[in-house]
C-alpha cells in the first residue's frame, strides 16, 4: 500500500538521516507494494534519480524481496544476474523487507558505491527501521 501523506515525510527524514550520517549508503530509498498489483513502487529517497520507479515482483534484487520476504545483501551487484542497474557507481547493494501484519508490503533498498561495505551493525540497524516504519504505515 502506498504511504499516507505524513508518513511519507517522516521516510524522507529517515532516508536524509542514513544518507548523511553512513558514509557508505549512497543511495536510500523505498518501495512499497503497488496496490494490489504484484510490482513496487518507488516511494521516498534520497540519491540519484532512478528508471525503476516501478519494479515487478520477481525482477531486481527488489523484486526477489518482494517474493522471498528475506533481507537480501549483495556485496557485489556486478555478481548478480537478476539486478537492476540504477547508476553505474553502485557496486554493493541490501534490501530489508517491511512487514505490516505479517504480510510483505514493501521495502528499504540501500546502494553502495563501495563494495562489500554493509556491516551486521548496518544489517541491525536496518531491521530494526523496517520495523518501526512498519508502525507508522
Ligand atoms: N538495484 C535494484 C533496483 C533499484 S535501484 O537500486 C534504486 C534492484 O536490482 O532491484
């Protein structure tokens, strides 16, 4: 589901927050499932701007959270052959899913110009997030 208005504002913060404070997280942003449609959409980020504004379940890095409700760290997206590419200067990439009830609703996505940069304190602190965003959708 998407956003409420407010909601939407707060997610910008917390993207401006991680950006400016973890050096190695140069692309911030999220995806919330579209509706009742099976892709995501992309919802408040901060970095460069992206093509995939719309992502369906399956495809991408994103896509494969969609459907396996499991945080999905890629230390090297040049390994990766289900990948959408944002920007040529991302070489790492997580993504932590959001549970709202139980179900999979969307998702934060993380790209990194550095490779192998996240960190288990970067994995805690993101699962944590994904948890408190889950109280405020
Ligand atoms: N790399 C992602 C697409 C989203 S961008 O990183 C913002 C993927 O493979 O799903």
């Amino acid at each position: 589901e998407s956003p409420k208005h407010n909601t939407e504002e707060k997610l910008q913060k917390v993207c401006a927050l991680l950006d400016q404070e973890i050096s190695h997280f140069n692309w911030t942003g999220f995806y919330f499932k579209n509706g009742d449609k099976n892709e995501l959409k992309l919802g408040p980020y901060v970095g460069a701007e992206t093509d995939h504004t719309i992502i369906p379940y399956g495809k991408g890095i994103c896509g494969q959270v969609a459907v396996s409700n499991e945080t999905f760290i890629v230390p090297d997206v040049h390994l990766q052959d289900n990948y959408l590419s944002c920007s040529i200067d991302t070489k790492a990439e997580i993504v932590v899913p959001i549970f709202k009830n139980g179900e999979n609703v969307g998702q934060i996505d993380i790209d990194s110009h550095t490779i192998d940069p996240f960190t288990k304190e970067d994995l805690e602190l993101l699962e944590w997030l994904c948890n408190e965003v889950s109280k405020i959708l």
